[in-house]
C-alpha cells in the first residue's frame, strides 16, 4: 500500500522505472491533483516514511511506470483499448487496514472523492 494517485502509463517499452507519458497526459494530471489536493497527507509526497523512507511523490501524484513498472495493467488497457480515462488510488500505507479504522480513511478522502467526481 501506498497514499497517492497514479495515472498512466504504467508500462513503457524498455519495462524499467523512467516516465512514461500518456497522449492525455496532462489530463491525467489534472484528475489526480484534482484528488491528492484534498488529502493534506497525500498532498505531502512522503506518506509512508516508516515503511519507505526514500519514497516521494510530489503533490502525493505519480506516473505508474515512473513508480514501478506494470506490463499489461487494466489502467492501461482501459486506456488504449476503451477510450477510459482510469487513475489508480492506493488510500494508505496499510493494504489492509482494520474495520474500525475504515472511519479515519473515510474522513481522510470524502473531500478527495467529492473533488474527483466534479471533474466530470
């Protein structure tokens, strides 16, 4: 788990780390600030500092292949094949967060979500 938005393309074709822009690449920029502005954790770039301490992600957004490298992923897929326009959110460092926690991530991303679906 991480806390940021990831936006295509999650694949290039070397199959390394480097940027890989999309034609809608500002696009989806805009879709993922649009999402990471709301979540002052997110926002910060440096969520998960006790599990990765070197991971940073400016404005908590992040190309996918830029992060890590992903052949054949359905962001895009949905995007070559579907004409969709498919971000990524990991909503935390914890893959899967106890029940009772679920309020605090609720609370964390509602303005994120509201902020996401008027970009329509």
């Amino acid at each position: 788990g991480s806390l940021v938005v990831n936006y295509p393309f999650d694949d290039n074709e070397q199959g390394i780390a480097i940027y890989s822009k999309s034609p809608d690449d500002a696009v989806f920029q805009k879709l993922a600030l649009a999402y990471s502005k709301e979540n002052a954790k997110m926002y910060q770039g440096s969520p998960c500092k006790d599990m990765y301490p070197t991971e940073y992600f400016p404005h908590g957004i992040t190309n996918g292949a830029q992060w890590y490298n992903v052949p054949g992923g359905m962001q895009d897929w949905n995007y070559l094949h579907t004409n969709c326009f498919e971000v990524t959110i990991e909503l935390g460092c914890v893959k899967y967060p106890k029940a009772e926690e679920l309020p605090k991530y609720w609370a964390q991303n509602r303005r994120s979500l509201l902020q996401f679906m008027k970009q329509v």
